[in-house]
C-alpha cells in the first residue's frame, strides 16, 4: 500500500455527486497517477468558487469510463455536495505528507529519507 502522486494534474467533475457518493466521473484521468493494488492518492475536490473545499481518498482509477473510487471527508474535511464543473485536482495536502512520512518509516519508527516517485 503506498500513496502515488502527480504533478498539476486537474480535471472537472462530470455530472452532480452527493455528500455520500463513492464513485466520481470526471471528464480527465490522463494526469492522475497510476494506481495498482492498494495504491492510493488524494485528490481536493473544489467549487468553482473555492467556497467548498473536500479532500478525499482516492483508491481506484477506471482509465476507460473516468470514475474515480473515493473515500470521501479525508484530512479534517466533510463529504460535500459537488456540481458537473466542478474542480478535482491533486494538491499537496496534510493527508498525502502524513501517508509518505508513515510508510517511509523504519522498523524502530525513525523516519528515513524519503524518495518519491512521480507517475
């Protein structure tokens, strides 16, 4: 299990989503990074005007139909009503800092250098 990243990878939510949904369309999956096995990533969903902010788990991409399968409410967010447009971007947040630093830790729980790997 290991949180994957990108960089500047952004796309619109295709089609209203509820509070609650686990499945997202979104109209672009090309820059997102790819997720194997337990791979995951997080990824901020945003209002047009920036007035509703939720960051949510993400722990499958379907290339093919664009729907991402989420975990929503993530880093001291709540799930939250989205509209077709609306923005789904992957930004550095607390949550993704947290996942690198824990899974890079050794046997003791000194943490150890970290490498990212982009893609």
């Amino acid at each position: 299990m290991a949180v994957k990243y990108s960089n500047n990878a952004s796309t619109t939510i295709n089609g209203s989503i509820t509070a609650s949904a686990t499945s997202i369309t979104v109209n672009d999956v090309s820059g997102f990074p790819t997720l194997t096995g337990s791979d995951y990533t997080y990824l901020t969903l945003s209002t047009i005007d920036a007035t509703t902010i939720e960051v949510i788990k993400v722990t499958a991409i379907n290339t093919i139909t664009k729907v991402l399968t989420v975990i929503r409410g993530q880093d001291d967010t709540t799930g939250a009503i989205f509209s077709s447009g609306d923005i789904c971007e992957l930004r550095l947040n607390a949550a993704m800092l947290n996942a690198a630093a824990s899974q890079n830790d050794d046997a003791l729980g000194t943490a150890v250098a970290m490498s990212i790997a982009l893609g």
